[in-house]
C-alpha cells in the first residue's frame, strides 16, 4: 500500500475516532453542566442530543457491519476505505483539502445542526440577533459560574490574593 494511501487512510481513521468521541464527550460536559435537555427555554430538542453520542455515532452506525456495539479493527478498515472512495472524487487515493473538507461538512452536519436549533429558541428555522444574543448571555452566565467553581480560575498567576 502506497504510503500516501497510508496517510489517507490515518486521516480517515482520525476523523472517524473523533466522529466517535467527540458526541460523547460534549455530551457528558452537557450533562455535568446541567444538560441541554434542562432548564433553558426552547433548548428542549426532542431528544436528539442524547441519540447522537456512542452507539449512534457516525462511525458506529456505518462501520459496526456485524452490529455488535463495537468497532473491530476490520470493520474501521473497512468502513474508513468505503470513506476513502466515496470522498476521494478524484479516485487518486488520497484526499486533499477540498475532498477533507466536503466529508468533515458531511460527518459534523448533526452537530451544526444541533448548534443551530440550540440558537434557534423558537424552533422558526431562522436564527435572530436576539437569540444569538441569549445564547451568547447564557453562555457567559455558565462560563462565570464554571469559574466561580474553580479557585484561580479568572484570575492572573502572578496575584496575591
């Protein structure tokens, strides 16, 4: 195997761990922070945030062929090969910036859209200054008290008190 298929295949592999672990991880931070699911008005989402983590990830929906929960070291070659074919539209057995780009859009559409109905509070499709402006103060408001947790957080480590 060509070492530029290697690397085509590592890059692949990569971003398909990612497409694993990246759901699970903000997921656990959502709900050791109070969860999307709670207390925000129009945050609620059906639901939807809580599907795409572990077991329904990207990576273990496509590549898990004998749906065992898990991923074996031949389904992730296998399944980062189909990848590697469906977005290498140049068929030269790596993919370069613009071919990446179009399977990173395609993987994290979910979390973009989640992110845009998390801003979306009224649920109209159209995202307003205003509830930009809520969710940028909900977020400071999480961030101050994430900080207000944590001792020397907020502060420079050369102050004394």
């Amino acid at each position: 195997m060509k070492s530029s298929t290697k690397f085509a295949l590592a890059a692949i592999a990569a971003l398909g761990l990612a497409a694993v672990a990246l759901p699970v991880s903000a997921q656990q931070t959502q709900m050791q922070h109070g969860g999307m699911m709670g207390g925000h008005d129009g945050m609620m989402m059906g639901g939807m945030g809580m599907t795409m983590g572990g077991a329904q990830s990207y990576a273990m929906a496509t590549f898990d062929t004998n749906k065992d929960g898990t991923l074996s070291p031949e389904e992730m070659t296998a399944g980062i090969q189909v990848e590697l074919k469906t977005y290498d539209t140049d068929a030269n057995g790596t993919l370069s910036l613009e071919e990446f780009a179009v399977m990173h859009a395609a993987h994290t559409r979910p979390m973009t859209v989640r992110a845009f109905q998390m801003h979306d509070a009224d649920g109209d499709a159209q995202v307003t200054e205003s509830e930009m402006a809520a969710m940028a103060a909900m977020m400071q408001s999480h961030m101050a008290r994430q900080q207000d947790g944590m001792p020397g957080m907020g502060k420079g480590m050369m102050d004394d008190d």
